[in-house]
C-alpha cells in the first residue's frame, strides 16, 4: 500500500462509503470543533482518491471532517482549507482495515460498525485469528463480532435506530434464519423483548444441552448419530443445544428400550417403557416386595463409602453449586444406585406375576420401577386416569396451555360472564376456605410459556396480548389511577374489568370441572384456536397419531400412514386431522352444558 501526505482544500474532501463508523450522529464532534479552532488540527486524515475527479474520501478522521465542517458553517474557517492528509492506495479490505484500526484507537464507533468492518475485512480472506493478531484482540472477541454481523441487517437497522439493546441483538446470533429473527423481533406482539425469550423464541425447536433427554444420551453420542450441537457465543454458562429434537428422542427411546430389553430377558411378566416418569400412574399399581441380596463385603465396604461421600456432596452443592461437585455427585448417585438396587433379590415367582416400568426420570436419569402389579384394587381412580388419553405430561402440558391461551381471550370478550366467574371466585373464597375455581384471583397474571414449546405460535396468545397492550397504553400511574377509573363509561369499564379477570385464568393445574364449567359458560371451542401441529405430533407415539387418525379419518387413512417412519408420519397426520378439526379428548368440551348451571 502506498501512502503519501499532502494539504487537500476542505471542500474536496467526503466521507468515505468504505469507513467503518457509519452510525451518526458522530458523539462528541461540538467539543472536538472547538478543541481544533483552539488548538488547530493536530492529527492528519487518513484518505484515498474519490470516484469524482479531485475529490478524495476520508477512511480514518470522519469525527475530524465532521468538525472541521463545523467550523466552516460558523465561519471560522474557509471552505478551501487545507488539510492534512496521509494519502493512500489499497484494496477495499485495506482501506476498511485502516479505518477499523484507527477507530479502535478514538471515540469508540457504533458497535453494528465495528461488526460489519469485521466482517467486510473476512469477506476479503482474513481469518479471525489474523484479524486479532493485527489489531491486539482476542480471536474470540472476533469470532462474536463476526456472528453478530451475521445478524438478520433489519434487526441490526432496528439496533442502529436505538430500538433494541446490544444484549437483544446478541440473543439473535444463536439462529442463522433471518426470515425466523424477523419474525421473533417484527411479527410478535411482545413489546420490549427478554433475550431470554429470543433465545427461547429462536431455539424452540431444538433442544438445551441441560434438558432430561439431552443429559440422558449425552454430547458424545449425539454427535456419533449424526447430531449438531450450537453453542451460543455470548452465554459462556450455556453449553449448548441439540438441534434435532426428532433425533435425540429417536436416541432416548432407543435407550430406554434397550434397557428394557435386559428385563424381559431376565424373566419379568411384562417391561413398559414411559418416555416420561409419570408417579401418578405408577402409583396405580400393585407392588411386590423384593427380598434383601446379600452383596460381597468389597461391595457392602464401597456401598458405605458412597452413602457418606453422597452425603458430604449434598451438603456441599447446597452451599456452593459448584460445576465439579455437582459432576461427581451425579457419578455417585448413579453408582450408589446401581449398588443399592443389587442388594434387591427377585423371585422367580415374583418376576412371573409383577413387571418393570422402565422411564426418564427429571434428572436425565433411567428411572427403574420393579415388582409393579398392574391390577390394584385401591386405586382405580388412578388407574382411570392413566388410561384417559395417555399422552405424555408435555403434550398434556401444551395443550393445557393452549386451552388457558384461549378461554382468556374469549372470557376477556365476555363482561357478563367475567362478573359471574369474579364473583363465585370472591364468595368461594369468603365462604368456603379459599377456593376460588380456575382462577387466581389476587390479581396476579399467570405465567404458563415456559409450560409450552408452541403457544408463542397462538392465536389466542397473540390477540389477547394485542387487547392487554391496548390497555396498557391507556392505564395512568397508581396515583392517578381511581380519578381515570371513574372517568371511563360502564362499557369500558366492564370490558377492562373482564380482560382482568381473564388474565387470571389459569387452567393449567386447576380441577377438570372448573375449567370445563367456564368454557361451557364462554361457549369455548378450540377448534377456532388451536389445530394439529407437526411437532405436537411428533411428540407422540406412532400408536397415539395413528388412533387420532383412525378416529377422526378412517381405519383405512390409519392403515395407509402405519408403515411411514414417524416424521412423515406426524407430517401427514397433522394434514388431516387439521381438515377434520379434530382435537385432543384434553381439549374437548364433552360435558352437557347443564354442567355450567351447577
């Protein structure tokens, strides 16, 4: 690169396109004006010859050219004078590279600058360690900016607009879909958005390293399947997500079934495997009780010393969850457990008349349950509810929250009934020990997104929290708050009564009859709110998506989706169960509307 300095008349200078600082205002550029009508221009420009003849574009000193325009406008310089500048010749990348160094040295610049100058200096062959050699950086404080300036260029114009934080922005590097970042920032009706949430919002088909199901096979043979792990460069406490859902609960069940191989061939009547521990329907069966093994006195020694070194840990990672304490205590307790349930000896006899459930306990660890009797005289209201749907816990969980989503919005459209629901809330509570049905009446807005994976895709979800806002932008501040109330008409105050109330809803936990009563009074029907999903589907087993199918579409439309592997399986059911209108029994109003006049 040559270079060469010389006095250019002011007038023939221009901001150059190929500078990195391109978010204006320039700061500080008053105070810089009248430091150099004081002190004069102690520092050349750095420039290359412009595109119009005579002209020549400034690639490091855009803060200096702003001042020295500055002066000119107050009349305190001509526009002809001279300047010094250090002439130069170079390719784009050089000539960005000068700028990006010379910022680095002055008033910091826009960081989306600094991260498109990055990137431009890549686009040219320079590899993120080269760039941190030359500059004095670390290669990973490149390789962020780098991935930071992949960033959707609508989001980083809304960054550069001072519309959303440097954090936020962040948050969006973990997804390299811009169609997807748009949709998050631009087609969601959320407001000021958590980075959290981004996150959440970018990932929700992918799976964190810290998930049961993730814990449980592990980075190492999710990666030998053929799985690719994300890492987000930003969150250093964040080890990662599995980016194929499909592939890591193909792995899991494999797992389980695997392990629950082992116990059929041991002899066991029969061996289940639950993609979920579910306690309420083990508790529905029978149990038989196993006699005592006796271990060898190595193992009965080394049973000792897990007990009182599981011990210590506990203690230990209750008063510092420290990463190294929690890694070996998850080591013992494996190992502990698997010494402890040596000692346990089954019968022939016990084996031929009780069975095994096999399943993923919360932990990410493989929950063994033997000596189960399935018949248990005791406990039939149990066991009636296992065989009610049989979903898993999530999917019964999503779709809980979809029901929530949607008895809010139709309840928030219905003053009258909104009155009749507070005021029952209000006299249960009064009268009757606190109960207060499905809702929770203290006035405080339930939360149930982290309870579902596809409710930011709701309908509901959207249009209530587009009635919420309209709200929100009319209520005044606590102080001034009873003086508006009486401002506003019945009709206002009726409907903002009513979307108060339905933000309490919370049909989530609550008792079965209680929600069904309010959605029969609402005359709720979900069908409206909620359709079949490829990824609800593929939540379920093969035998579920075929049932729902051979229920609301024929035997033969199940008989022809039964020898697809479960993918296009769940593709194809959703179709048709989205034509039909069909919906989970949790979803359902099958109750006679008499219910609603108890």
């Amino acid at each position: 690169m040559s270079k060469k300095i010389r006095y250019i008349p002011l007038n023939r200078l221009r901001p150059s396109k190929r500078n990195m600082r391109k978010t204006v205002p320039y700061s500080g550029v008053p105070q810089l004006a009248a430091d150099i009508a004081a002190k004069g221009l102690l520092e050349n420009l750095v420039v290359h010859a412009g595109d119009e003849p005579g002209t020549f574009e400034v690639d490091a000193g855009g803060r200096r050219l702003a001042a020295l325009n500055r002066l000119v406008k107050a009349k305190k310089l001509s526009k002809d004078h001279p300047v010094p500048c250090l002439v130069v010749k170079g390719s784009d990348a050089a000539l960005t590279e000068i700028s990006l160094s010379e910022n680095f040295q002055h008033v910091p610049p826009h960081p989306a600058d600094q991260f498109e100058a990055f990137a431009a200096l890549k686009a040219e062959g320079l590899s993120p360690r080269d760039m941190a050699s030359r500059f004095g950086i670390t290669k990973t404080f490149v390789e962020q900016r780098l991935k930071l300036a992949a960033v959707s260029p609508r989001i980083l114009s809304e960054y550069r607009k001072n519309r959303m934080t440097l954090e936020q922005v962040m948050a969006f590097t973990v997804s390299d879909d811009h169609a997807l970042q748009e949709e998050v920032w631009f087609d969601q009706p959320y407001g000021d958005i958590d980075p959290a949430f981004i996150r959440r919002r970018l990932m929700r088909s992918q799976v964190e390293a810290s998930d049961r199901r993730a814990r449980l096979i592990g980075v190492k043979a999710y990666e030998a399947a053929g799985g690719v792990i994300r890492r987000d460069l930003f969150d250093a406490q964040s080890e990662g997500y599995f980016s194929d859902s499909q592939l890591l609960d193909r792995l899991v069940a494999e797992k389980l079934e695997t392990i629950a191989q082992d116990y059929r061939n041991d002899g066991w009547s029969w061996v289940e495997v639950m993609s979920e521990t579910d306690f309420a329907a083990l508790a529905s069966f029978g149990h038989a009780a196993p006699s005592e093994a006796t271990l060898s006195k190595k193992d009965e020694k080394r049973l000792a010393s897990l007990s009182t070194r599981y011990d210590d840990l506990v203690a230990r990672a209750e008063a510092d969850e420290d990463p190294a304490t929690i890694a070996e205590l998850d080591t013992v307790e494996a190992e502990l457990k698997a010494l402890q349930a040596r000692k346990e000896a089954w019968s022939d006899a016990d084996k031929a008349r009780s069975g095994v459930v096999v399943s993923l306990d919360d932990d990410g660890g493989v929950n063994i349950a033997r000596g189960l009797i399935r018949e248990h005289p005791q406990q039939p209201e149990a066991k009636a509810k296992r065989q009610r749907g049989g979903y898993p816990d999530g999917v019964l969980r999503d779709l809980a929250a979809h029901r929530t989503a949607a008895l809010r919005e139709v309840l928030a459209g219905s003053p009258a009934i909104a009155h009749l629901a507070l005021l029952e809330a209000l006299v249960s509570m009064s009268f009757h020990g606190g109960r207060a049905g499905c809702l929770e009446v203290t006035a405080r807005e339930v939360s149930f997104e982290h309870l579902s994976e596809s409710i930011g895709e709701s309908r509901a979800a959207k249009e209530f929290f587009a009635r919420r806002q309209k709200w929100a932008a009319k209520i005044p501040k606590p102080d001034a708050l009873w003086s508006w109330l009486q401002t506003l008409d019945r009709k206002a105050r009726d409907e903002l009564m009513a979307l108060c109330v339905a933000m309490t809803v919370n049909a989530l936990h609550s008792n079965e009859q209680d929600a069904s009563r309010l959605a029969h009074l609402v005359d709720l029907d979900m069908r409206v709110w909620w359709s079949p999903s490829e990824m609800l589907l593929g939540r379920l087993s093969k035998a579920d998506i075929l049932a729902a199918v051979k229920e609301a579409v024929s035997p033969e439309a199940a008989r022809r989706l039964s020898g697809l592997k479960k993918p296009p399986m769940a593709e194809q059911a959703a179709k048709l169960l989205g034509d039909m209108g069909w919906l989970p029994e949790s979803l359902r109003v099958e109750q006679s509307k008499a219910l609603a006049a108890e």
